[in-house]
C-alpha cells in the first residue's frame, strides 16, 4: 500500500553496476529525477529525451536520436544503457530501432522497462538490464542467471519478511542508538562473546561498514572479565570475486579500509549482490559459535534471527524495516537514513549513526563518564 522503487530506478542502478558511461531516459524530464541526479555523483552522465503532451501522441523517437547523438559527442561512452519510462512504453516507443539509426562507437543497451513492468516489483527492472546486457556480450549468461536468480530471491525475502508485505507500515526510527551503542560495550567489558554480521546490499555497504570499523582494545583492556578473545567477532559478505564490476570494487575498497585499521574478517559469506543466501551462510557459521550478542547490519531481514537464539540487534536503512524487524524477532533495531545517497561516489567506508555513536561510547568509557 505505500511506495516501493519502481523498475525503472532499478534498471538505472543496475547500469550503474556495469559500469554504464551515460544513460538516456526515453521520457518526461522530471521522470527518476531523485535517482537519476543521485547517479550523478557516482559519476554517470544521466540525461532525458524531455518528452512532452505532443510527444505522448505522435511518439519521440527522432528526440531520443537527437539526445544519443548527443551523449556521444559530448561523453564519447564506451556503454550507454537507453531506460524506457511508462510514457514511452506505453505508447510503444521502439527503443532499439532508435538505438540502430545512430552511428555510436560504443555499445548501446535498449532496456524497456516503466513503473509497471511485469509484475511491478523494481527487480523487474534489474532483470531487464540484464538480459539485454548478456545479449550484447556486456556479461555472460552465466553471470545473467546468477544475478537474475539472487534478484528473484531477494522479492521474495521483501514480499514475506519485508516492506512488501501488503499491508500499510508507519515509519519508525527504532531504538536510541546511545543505549544500543551501550550495551554492545557492556557485553564486551563483561566478557560476552559478540559477533558482528554485514549482510548488505551493494554500494550501501560502505554505512553499514562502520559498525565493523571500531576498535574495542581500550574497553578490553581495561576490564577484568575480558580478554583478547572478546575482541567481536566479525563475518562479512565482502567476497571481491563475485558481482557485477562496480560491485565486486565495492567489496575490494572495504576490506581494504578495514585491513588498514586492523580489523579483521572471521568469515567472508559471499558478494554484495548475494545478500539472499549469504544471511544463511552466516547462520550455518553462527550455530555453534555460542554467541552471546548478535548484530546485523545492512538487510537483517534476510537473516533468520527466529532460527538463533541470542540477543540481537538489526541495523536497517529503512524506517519502514523496523517494525517487521520486531516482528521477526530482533530484540533491538537501530535505523540509519538516507544510506544511497551518503554512499554514491565514494571508495570508503562512510561514518554512519550508529558507528559514529558506538565510537563516541568507547571514548566516554576512556574517561569514565
């Protein structure tokens, strides 16, 4: 009953991910304007036909020929993906055929995808992307199914423990991050064994990173119940060998900020596109591990917290995420905001809210207040 990404959002991502110079939306200029201008600062070149009331009778398929002739004068892309909105599909606009009158150095990709492609899901639009780019050699077909069998999991794990549920969800912020923040400390001072799960999604992961980038040797050392096996334990779906180019970088730039601060992984799950079953690699790792503490970062909902028993604390970046998170059986949740926008553009781990209030607790334990 509430907004959920569209297909189209999802298509422009996953050019993104192919590393996709320019992407031309085949629509009215204010079309994916938040996501397009987002895009931007992770350095695509996003531009539109503008297609107007005329355009919606007559067609603007001589537009869209215009804006790609455009695009290569002015970029010179070795990729360019063509995004189709419900204003061009609807009225049939033949994208590929515009895509054959231009003389391009580069690869053109047509994806035809809108608002209600297929059954409405925004992977849809993902899934798009990917056909077509295995059509023109941009991956294998190997790699189309892979990454087409992770999207139809992932709808499925946001359709029966999600935001896709059906029903209506109230934003929530979840619980303050200072007592959260807290009582991880206290279970480290106390000894406690406390590990550390990063199940995110692409470049997102670099917020949900930070929780992993702290250092606890102050809290250890100064108490009597803990030892160097207090140090948390951390698994990760960090695997650099997996993905969709951009992705596999994003995992490689973690592990590197992390390597530079010391921190160590216990267990990599898998990639970053892999978030639908390495929730379950983590679990088979955790089973016997007699875990005290669990935290998990990024989409805690794919992880079967019910199967576990521990207490545990969700990190999510979406308001309406906190009360299925509950409802699943996390003790705490804590809610990050804006989680795409901090992390387009950037090679590093980002500071979130939570990390950044995790750091600022070990450093009151320094002073003793």
């Amino acid at each position: 009953m509430h907004p959920r990404p569209s297909p189209i959002a999802a298509s422009l991502y996953t050019l993104r991910d192919l590393n996709a110079d320019v992407i031309i939306m085949h629509g009215p200029h204010g079309c994916c304007f938040r996501t397009g201008r987002l895009l931007e600062g992770d350095g695509v070149r996003v531009l539109t036909t503008s297609m107007a009331e005329n355009d919606f009778i007559f067609g603007a398929s001589e537009k869209l020929e215009e804006t790609l002739k455009k695009a290569g004068e002015m970029f010179h892309p070795k990729l360019v993906g063509i995004v189709g909105t419900c204003a061009s599909m609807i009225i049939g606009e033949d994208l590929k055929e515009a895509a054959q009158n231009v003389d391009t150095s580069g690869i053109v990709l047509p994806i035809e995808s809108h608002g209600g492609f297929g059954e409405g899901d925004n992977t849809e639009g993902a899934i798009a992307v990917l056909e077509v780019a295995s059509e023109y050699n941009v991956i294998s077909e190997e790699e189309r199914d892979r990454q087409i069998e992770m999207l139809k999991l992932a709808t499925e794990i946001e359709k029966t423990r999600g935001m896709a549920q059906g029903e209506y969800i109230k934003p929530n912020f979840g619980d303050s991050k200072e007592k959260v923040a807290k009582l991880i400390i206290e279970k480290i001072k106390a000894g406690k064994k406390v590990a550390f799960v990063l199940n995110a999604k692409k470049e997102t992961a670099y917020l949900f990173a930070d929780v992993l980038n702290v250092d606890y040797s102050s809290i250890i050392n100064n108490s009597s119940s803990a030892n160097k096996s207090s140090k948390p334990m951390i698994i990760a779906n960090l695997n650099e060998n997996i993905g969709l180019p951009r992705i596999k970088n994003h995992a490689q730039n973690i592990k590197k900020c992390l390597s530079s601060e010391n921190i160590a992984i216990d267990h990599i799950t898998g990639g970053l596109d892999e978030y639908p079953i390495t929730a379950k690699e983590a679990e088979e790792f955790l089973k016997d591990k007699d875990i005290d503490l669990l935290v998990v970062a990024g989409v805690p909902h794919a992880f079967k917290i019910e199967n576990i028993d521990v207490e545990s604390i969700a990190m999510t970046d979406g308001p309406r995420l906190v009360e299925p998170l509950r409802n699943l059986g996390y003790n705490h949740v804590v809610a990050e905001l804006d989680a795409h926008s901090k992390t387009l553009g950037t090679d590093k781990i980002v500071d979130s809210d939570f990390g950044m209030m995790l750091k600022t607790a070990i450093e009151w334990e320094k002073d003793g207040s």
